[in-house]
C-alpha cells in the first residue's frame, strides 16, 4: 500500500472511532491504539507533506447528538494536542520556553468526564451547553442546573463563559449502585447518561459534579497568567479539583506526572492524564493555534489497564463504502468498572501481526477506564482456529475485493449494509438536515418499503409510515415535513450528501465555490477538477468517476424529479478591501457573529477572538466589554455596526 493510500485508511478508521466515542458513547479501541494510528497519520503528513482536507488533525471534533436544542457556541472549543512520551514533553516544554521567553507552566489533572461550557450574565447562571462537535453543542441547560456543585449565582457580574468536565466522583458512583436497581457501568457514561437525559429530575439522581478548568470569555478582567485564572474560579465557587501546580521545568512537570500515575486509582474522580499550559497568557496569541488544538498546551496520557479473556469470534461488518471490518466477539469481561464483550480489529494484517485466534486467551487493555482494544494473544489451545479473511460480502455474498490488507464489497448499490449506511449519511445533519431519520428508522424502510435509493425517501407516504411500529400521526408527519423541508437545499450540503468517495464538507465547499454549479461540478474533467485547491489526483479522479457512472446519474435524476431544488450559489466577490486585515467581534451585534465574520471572509479579511497589537479593527456592538478596552489601550482603530457598513459601501 502507498503513503496516501495508507493514510486514507488510517483517517476512515479514526473517524469512526471518534463517531463511536464521541457521539454514540460505546467506544470501541482504547486511547493507546487510536494514538497510535492518530500519531501514525501525524507522521505520514509530515513524511509526505500531504494533508487531506478531511483530515481527523485538520478538525475539532465530530457530530452532535439529536434530541437536544442545538446551540452555537461563541467561543469555538479546541482540543488538546498529545506528547507521545517524556521526550516529547522536554522538547515542547523547551520550545515553549524559547517561543514564551522562559515562561513558567500550570499543571492539572485531566478530567475524564462530558465537556460542558456554562455562561453567567449578570452573577447568574443562564446556560450549559455540551462540547458537541466544537461549533455546535446541546443545550442541557435544564439538567447542568441540578448540579449542586454548579453555582448558580458567583460574585463576578459581568459575562463570563467558562470550560470544564460534568462527573460523577467515585463515591457517588457507589453510593447510587448501592440501591440502583439497574447499576451503573461507570462513572464517565453515567455521567455522560444523565446529562442527556430527556428528563433532569432523572439527571439529579445521579448526584454529579463539575470541576472547571477554562475560562473562555471574562468581559471586563484580564488574566495575566493560568494561576490568576485558576485563582478567579476558585474564588466565585467553582469546583477545580485538588490539584494545581506551577512548574518551572520539564523535570518538575514529570516528576509531579509520576507522583498522580501512582495514586489516580484511589482519586475521587477519574482522571486520564495530566494537562500542561503555559502559565503566561499573554504569549498565547503568538504561538497561536492550529485547527485543531492550542500550541501552547499538551496532554499527557497516562498508560492502560490490561486483562485477558476468550476471543470467541471474529465478524466482519460492512460500512458506507463498502469496506468490509473485523469486530472481535469477547467473553464479557469486566475491567475499569465496565462489561467488555465486543472490540474492532483494524484488518487481516493487524490480526495476524498480534498473532490472534477464535477459542483463544488474548489481552485486552482498556485506556482511560472506557475504551477496549484487544493487545495480542495470551494463550492458544487446541481447539483454537485460524481467523480467515472472507472472499464474499457477509451481507450480500458479492464476492469481495482487496486493496492491500482492506477488504470491500463491491456491490454498492444492491448491498443492503452499504445503502443503508448511504442512506443514513444522505439524510445527516451536514447533509440534506432530514430530522428524525435514525439509523433504525432508515432500515425500517429499507426492509419494509423497499428505499433502496436516495430518491425512495421522497416517495414514501404517511400511511406507509404509520404501518410501522411506534410510528403516532405527529411522528409520521414530522418526518413528512423534515423531508419535504430538505427539497430545498444548498449546493455544498448536496454535494456532500451524494457521498462521493473522500468528498468530506471542507472539498464540497471547495468545488462549490470554484466551480460555482452542480452543472460545473457534474461535468468537470480531471484536468478541471485537478485546478481545486487540495483536491489531487484520487479525489479528483473518484469525482469524475462518479459522475461518469450511469447509476449515479440516475440516482441524481429521480432526486430532482422528486422536487430536490439546489439554491442559487452567490458569486465570488472580487473585492477583497480587507485583505490581510484582522478584525474583533465585541458586544451585542444587530446579526449573529457568525454572519458578519462570513462577510468579514468574504472580502478577504479574518476574524480572531482576541485583541492584540495585530488586530486592525474593533467591530463594537452594545455592553462591549474588555476587548474594547484592550482596543483603546493599544490604539487599535474601533468601529460600531454603522461604520462597518460605510466601510462595505
């Protein structure tokens, strides 16, 4: 296998371990395997200089639950880059030091919990909001309220938005499965449960906590240093853990690390790693951040518990694109709090690279007490087999193609696994927003009204919905209206919606905005495609292709026909007057923030959360805070909403 190609697969295999843990709470490898592949990309972009625009290092996060009001967040929310190990963490501690003129560092735990962001207005709580996909959250504001250690009223009155992990302590995991008719599995999904259930009252039965970290927007006070900040929370009654230090080298920050590696067991609350900062704020801005994560902060993972079991059997389950995964079947074995039956091998490679049998003993790890991987054999016996790849789709009996160690079901159309799963991605949230469509709901109509293609969807009627099971007369015309809603929709989100093999949102955006039409996009040619930025030679290629196929081009007809209309794509504006210009959003502005930074964008300038001296200008909308100040300070030009618009003429 090439580079790419082996980068491709290593980038399918995190997003679906980041779907699994982030979205659907059931992970399924620990933290050390998905390090390792995560690290593996790392090195690949870097040996190659090629980075995919759907990268999993290109982007924050993944998807939002449905259930919940979604909410945006005004500060995006990043995540923590990893040191790999001690090395690691000298060389970035070094470079720190030269790039924060020797600044000092904040140590912390690692909080293993759901991320959630409270807002205060005026000394009083007004919202909770999980980390979602980093844009865009849940609204649990409701159930963040029966959290006794969430204050509801704090000393500091003007805005404050802040950053931290919703948990349930160890103790009062047990005292709950003490009585619980139904015990807990842990205490990360029992916190994570209770938060999105419907219902709080359900959520303050579980007793849970809130230990804050980070403070996102502070109107009206500056911080100098991490300690301040730490000092600031304390102060106005929130929970921050027991334990912040101060370090001034490499070797106190590790030598604190091992001293918390003995003892996190007998902790209260469950912790991962350990974070480390700079202490100093006010470099930050100029070490910066990359897409995903801040520079000036890293993660150090503690290492994994291990037991062993029977591996029972090995099944192989088919995807979207028709790639065909090993699932290790595993004699439920209970390790870190949790019932482990069931764990996903990579491939055919990495099945006979760890030496792996049916009927055999093998170890599995579990990293951050959630996640579990299968490490390698244990033991084998005589009645032990050999796992053997398979030559036809478990699901259609199509027989199956390799592409290295991967294997894939090349019957795209007619294997009920794959359009299923083409059929789920059709009507997701980036996609064509058809709410109520879950994964059950689709294979509903796959089995019993024959969806078999995209444009089946479309065809379906109320009374054929309101012949399944469970489904009331508000259920059947709520998806009736989500569908008929959907029909019209922007060209990017359609795009992507086709799923086109490596066509992620970021390249459909892409094409979008170079080729301006579907007609355009439809008929481009290699050479055409090739002029797009980021879009090389495969996917290029897979685009052309599948627009050449005849399936598809059907496929595409009947969608129109079914009243699918693509909205008008603007055209690109030429005038780039804020080229290279910076601008700050502050206050209370007449159109969300989002809106005013995409025109901002679009005439070629960009939009930063923060004032320094390389910001130019100063949008101010009412009760603007510190950020305005800052501005005057500094002398940086400060403009209202009126003169933003002259400055558009």
């Amino acid at each position: 296998m090439d580079k790419l190609e082996e980068m491709k697969s290593l980038i399918k295999e995190i997003e679906k371990h980041n779907y699994n843990y982030y979205v659907l709470d059931k992970p399924t490898i620990s933290d050390k395997e998905y390090d390792k592949m995560y690290y593996k990309l790392v090195d690949l972009e870097k040996e190659t200089g090629i980075i995919l625009p759907y990268s999993p290092t290109q982007r924050v996060g993944d998807q939002v639950l449905k259930g919940f009001t979604k909410k945006k967040h005004e500060v995006n929310l990043y995540s923590l880059n990893k040191v790999r190990d001690f090395e690691d963490l000298r060389q970035w501690v070094e470079d720190m030091k030269h790039l924060a003129n020797n600044t000092d560092f904040a140590l912390e735990y690692k909080f293993d919990g759901l991320q959630m962001v409270l807002e205060y207005k005026n000394g009083v709580f007004v919202s909770a909001t999980t980390r979602g996909n980093g844009s865009i959250g849940e609204d649990v504001t409701q159930q963040v309220k029966t959290i006794k250690s969430v204050p509801l009223k704090i000393d500091f009155e003007e805005r404050l938005i802040v950053q931290g992990e919703c948990m349930m302590t160890n103790k009062n995991f047990a005292l709950y499965n003490k009585n619980a008719v139904e015990k807990l599995k842990n205490p990360r999904n029992a916190a994570a449960g209770a938060v999105r259930n419907l219902d709080p009252k359900e959520t303050a039965k579980r007793n849970l906590d809130y230990f804050c970290y980070s403070i996102l927007l502070c109107e009206g006070k500056n911080f100098q240093t991490q300690q301040q900040m730490h000092e600031f929370l304390k102060q106005n009654g929130f929970k921050t853990g027991d334990f912040f230090k101060i370090c001034s080298s490499a070797d106190q920050i590790i030598e604190f690390i091992k001293e918390i590696d003995k003892v996190k067991s007998k902790l209260d609350v469950l912790i991962d790693g350990m974070v480390v900062k700079i202490n100093n704020v006010e470099p930050r801005e100029k070490i910066g951040y990359t897409a995903k994560f801040p520079k000036w902060a890293v993660a150090f993972k503690f290492e994994a518990n291990e037991v062993s079991t029977m591996l029972n059997d090995v099944v192989w389950q088919v995807g979207r694109t028709g790639r065909v995964t090993p699932i290790a079947i595993l004699e439920p074995v209970e390790l870190a709090g949790a019932t482990i039956s069931r764990a996903t091998l990579n491939n055919i490679d990495d099945i006979k690279r760890k030496s792996l049998f049916t009927n055999a003993r093998v170890f599995v790890r579990r990293s951050n007490e959630v996640i579990p991987e299968v490490m390698g054999i244990a033991e084998k016996y005589d009645e032990s087999k050999e796992i053997v790849a398979p030559k036809s789709c478990p699901v259609c009996n199509a027989t199956l193609l390799e592409k290295g160690p991967l294997l894939f079901c090349p019957n795209h159309f007619n294997c009920p696994a794959q359009v299923i799963d083409r059929l789920v991605h059709f009507a997701s949230r980036e996609a064509m927003n058809i709410e109520g469509l879950s994964d059950k709901t689709i294979e509903a109509f796959y089995n019993h009204f024959e969806v078999h293609e995209l444009g089946d969807l479309y065809k379906l009627s109320k009374q054929q919905l309101l012949s399944l099971d469970k489904f009331k007369d508000k259920k059947a015309q709520n998806i009736l209206n989500s569908l008929e809603k959907s029909k019209n929709v922007d060209l990017p989100k359609f795009i992507f919606a086709l799923g086109i093999e490596e066509v992620g949102v970021k390249t459909a955006k892409d094409l979008v905005k170079h080729f301006k039409t579907f007609e355009n996009i439809k008929n481009a040619t290699i050479e055409q495609l090739l002029q797009v930025e980021d879009i090389g030679e495969i996917i290029a290629n897979n685009i052309y292709q599948f627009f050449k196929d005849e399936n598809n081009l059907k496929e595409i007809d009947d969608l129109f026909k079914q009243g699918i209309k693509i909205n008008q794509v603007s055209q690109q504006n030429n005038d780039l007057r804020f080229r290279d210009k910076t601008f700050v959003l502050t206050g209370a502005l007449s159109k969300p923030r989002k809106e005013i930074e995409e025109i901002i964008e679009n005439y070629g300038g960009k939009c930063s959360s923060s004032v320094s001296k390389n910001t130019d200008y100063v949008l101010v909308g009412i009760d603007a805070g510190s950020k305005k100040e800052k501005a005057k300070q500094l002398g940086i030009t400060i403009i209202n909403e009126s003169e933003f618009l002259e400055m558009l003429k």
